[in-house]
C-alpha cells in the first residue's frame, strides 16, 4: 500500500545515515548522532544526521521561498496531503508505537496510543484546512464592508521535545501545514527516529519542495540558527523552562510570534470522600505512566486528613505491584527513564527529598534487570510541605510526592502554591468542591476524577504562569498561533 517500505526498511539498518529533508532533496548531515535505546543501552537504533549550521540556514531559506506559492494554495491539496499523512499513521501504528518505544522507552501500549494520537490529529486538521473562516462585519461607515480573515503566518520553526516523539511534532506541524504556513521541524537529539519517519510520510504524502524541512540535530547549532534568522517568522516550541526563557528573548528580540510550552508541577487533590479506587489510579496513571516523563504529571498529591492513611497505604500497594522493565515487553507497565542524565536529575531530587525532611514511602532504588537500561523504582514522598524543592521544581520522573492538608480550603489553596499552571486534578463525589474547583484552580487544564495526564486531540492544550506562554495549542484553538488576522475595509 505505502510504497516506501523498502526504504524504511534499508534506512531502519543502523549502518545507514538517516538524512535531514531539505529544500526538497534528502542530505547528509556534517556529523551523525547514534539513537540508543533506554531500555537497553547496548541496542543501537540507527544513525541519524546532525545538520550544520549552514544546512539548517538552507532549510531556512528553502521554507521561505516556498511560502508565497504554498499559502495561496488550493485547500484541497492540504486536505488531501494531511488526510494522505493520517491514513499512513494509522496503517503503521504498530510499526512505528514498537521504535517509539524503543527510543523513548515508554511502554509499547503507550508508544501504540501515542501514534494513534498522532494520526487522529492530522486527521483532524485535514478537515480543519476545509472549516477555516472569516467574517463579515457591518462598518460604523455607511458603504464600507469590514472583512475579518485569517492568513498563514509564514515560516515556523519548531522544536519539539523527547518525551512525546510523534505526538507533539504532530500537533505543531499538522496545523502549520493546515493553515497554509512553510515548515523548519527541529526535533529532540534523543529521539530522532519517530521524527524521521514521520517526516518521511509527510514528505511522500506531496508536500512540496521547500514546505517542509526536517533539521535534526544539536540545540546550539540547529537550535540557535533558528532563533537567529530573521527568514523565521514564528516558533513553538515545548521544552524547559531554561531553554524556552531563551526562545522567548531571541523571539522578541526578532519582533516574531511565539508560543511555549515548558514545565508543570501539577496537583492531584484528593477529598475525603472520594472514590478511593478512581484516587488511586488517578495517582498511578498521573504520576507514574510514561515513567512520569509528562509535563502534564501530577507530581503533588494534595491529600485531605481523613483519607490520608488509606489513600498512602493503596497506592504504595498500587506501586508494589508496577512492573518496571523493557518499554517492549508487554507486561511491562513502567518504562525506563529516558538517558542518563535524567536518571541523574531524578536521583538528585530523591536525594534532596530526603535531606529536606521528607519521608520516602516507596521506591527511589535503581533497578537492574536483564539488559542494561536506566531502570528505577517508582518513589512516593509523603510528609512533605508545599516549600519543599520537591514540591516547587519540575522533576520529570516517576517521583512523586504527597501533602497532607485539613480540608478543601486547603487543599485548592495548595494546589495553586505553584510557579505552574498547567494542568490541575481533583478527585471527589462532591459537585460543589468539583464546581469550585474548576473554577479556582489556576490552570489552563482541569481535571475531575481524572488523571492530569491524558488528553484529547481536539481541544485547546496549554497552560497558565510558568507553564505556557502564548496562544493555546491544538483543536481549532491552534488557528490562533498559526494564522494572522487581517481585516480588509472595501468602498465598493
Ligand atoms: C498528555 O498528557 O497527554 O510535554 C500530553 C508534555 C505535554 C504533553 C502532555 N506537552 O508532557
């Protein structure tokens, strides 16, 4: 059905370079970076070029000269190319979730549903080329007729992190592309390969020369090309705080639009009368899942006196039981951690933990298993409090810790004791602390009796304080990044 399998094939040989996508032709990078895989380090996954500074200036410079032909094109064809990209996603879930898994080291179900994600989404924006509107508004002048639309921004540049390989790259460019915008995609070093092999589809579902660009390498050469060029109109980037401080000073300093999704620290609160079974596996899916490697995780477990002891003893027998090995093993439930250095970070914060007073109910040990990877025991804090560096600062492992608090007042004003904003959860049966807590938790996503982590493909994604910055992604919210309005008065 998809003619590129012998290529995929050939290129999947780690032997073979894998190549950056640009101006239309597929070339060499200047150095080439080995894919490892986290689960077992001794498993390489292939070659993957590095661009130079001068080749990420030419896909710069290709995405441009595409533009002005590429945004007034037909809609049809953008339709038909993100709905060409869709099928194939979909067609090869399988394949492409098992060397998600493989390079990123979430567990085979997850890296499956993350594919899964990452087709709907460009299944979504396809029809989304079809729905984009204007509007006609009467003038306060007799005569004159107001037009308000919605023009394609330019070229965007994106930089997307490890830890979503296929979905993330796919809610940037899916609607770059849609709304008529030329592309520079810039993928983490650590997972190159879903980044590769999407942009392989892409490129073979038509679009042409020039409007997509695939740039893989290094943050300070590829990176930092980008936030230079003044030929970049625009740039979404998700990552950390750190490094989205620098795209935000470059952006300003280039008078260009831009967008940021960076860290959470988000709170689960869970009421005295909540289902303590729905709390529990809220806890393990937020915390834990995708070895807690989400900005969307809950990280702060905020916990009402009354449940406090049950709720602890149910999720340390919740976390008895996870199994933590090979991301591809299917009855694997935790993955490994995704590099060294973030095993290192998560160490250093367990060990900060401790030194800060906070007792260690569960886990934290490194774990060996039968191939060598950056395994480690899920770990639960308890007895923390709100100042804690453990409660303040991004973790991004499967470490997670719980507040003890009298009651909801508490609880929500806890919650919000965050430089974060992004995602915020609550269990209860209670509708009137449900209600108040939609509307009080600052965060630009809520959740009750649900998870933190986990969300929908067709609704505005984002967050508030040092979570986000910048328009909403995803849904049809995502016109508002990746469009300029202009409103047009006529005397006809
Ligand atoms: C999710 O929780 O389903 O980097 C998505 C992240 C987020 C995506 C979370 N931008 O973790």
């Amino acid at each position: 059905m998809f003619e590129s399998f012998d290529r995929e094939i050939r290129n999947s040989d780690s032997m073979t370079m894998h190549q950056n996508f640009i101006g239309g032709s597929w070339i060499d990078g200047q150095e080439a970076a080995d894919n490892i895989n986290p689960s077992d380090t001794g498993d390489i996954i292939g070659s993957y070029a590095r661009a130079s500074r001068q080749q990420a200036e030419d896909a710069i410079g290709a995405a441009r000269a595409a533009f002005p032909a590429w945004s007034r094109s037909g809609i049809q064809q953008r339709h038909d190319i993100l709905a060409k990209v869709a099928s194939e996603i979909m067609a090869r879930k399988d394949e492409l979730g098992r060397l998600l898994a493989r390079e990123e080291g979430k567990t085979l179900a997850e890296a499956i549903g993350e594919v899964g994600r990452a087709g709907q989404i460009f299944d979504f924006f396809a029809g989304e080329v079809l729905r984009l509107a204007g509007e006609k508004i009467a003038s306060t002048r007799p005569g004159v007729e107001v037009e308000v639309t919605r023009e394609p921004v330019g070229v965007i540049g994106i930089i997307t992190p490890w830890n979503f390989p296929i979905a993330i790259p796919a809610w940037k460019i899916a609607p770059a592309l849609a709304y008529g915008n030329c592309v520079v995609f810039k993928p983490a070093e650590l997972v190159p390969g879903s980044a590769w092999a999407l942009s392989d589809i892409i490129v073979r579902a038509g679009a042409p020369e020039g409007v997509f660009n695939l740039v893989m390498g290094r943050g300070s050469v590829v990176g930092e090309t980008m936030l230079n060029d003044d030929r970049v109109d625009a740039i979404t980037f998700t990552g950390s705080v750190a490094t989205g401080k620098k795209v935000a000073a470059a952006c300003v300093e280039h008078m260009r639009k831009f967008q940021l999704e960076m860290g959470g620290k988000n709170p689960m609160v869970v009421l005295d009368d909540a289902d303590l079974k729905v709390a529990v596996e809220c806890a393990v899916n937020g915390a834990y899942f995708s070895t807690g490697q989400r900005c969307t995780a809950s990280s702060r477990l905020i916990v009402t006196e009354g449940i406090h002891d049950k709720f602890v003893d149910a999720l340390t027998d919740r976390l008895k039981g996870l199994v933590v090995d090979d991301a591809l093993d299917t009855a694997t439930h935790i993955g490994p951690v995704v590099d060294q250095s973030q095993l290192d970070q998560d160490n250093s914060y367990i060990d900060i933990g401790k030194a800060e007073g906070a007792n260690l109910a569960w886990g934290g040990e490194r774990l060996n298993r039968s191939k060598p990877g950056f395994y480690l025991q899920p770990a639960l804090f308890t007895e923390t409090t709100s100042d804690m560096r453990i409660n303040r600062e991004e973790i991004f492992g499967p470490v997670a810790s719980v507040m003890r608090v009298k009651d909801y007042e508490e609880a929500l004003a806890k919650a919000n004791d965050t430089p974060f904003g992004l995602s915020s959860g609550i269990c209860t049966t209670s509708l009137k602390h449900a209600s108040h807590f939609r509307r009080n938790a600052e965060a630009g996503m809520v959740m009750v009796n649900l998870p933190t982590a986990g969300v929908d493909y067709h609704v505005p994604f984002g967050g508030r304080k040092g979570s986000s910055y910048g328009p909403r992604e995803q849904g049809r919210y995502a016109a508002e990044f990746y469009t300029v309005v202009k409103t047009a008065y006529t005397l006809p």
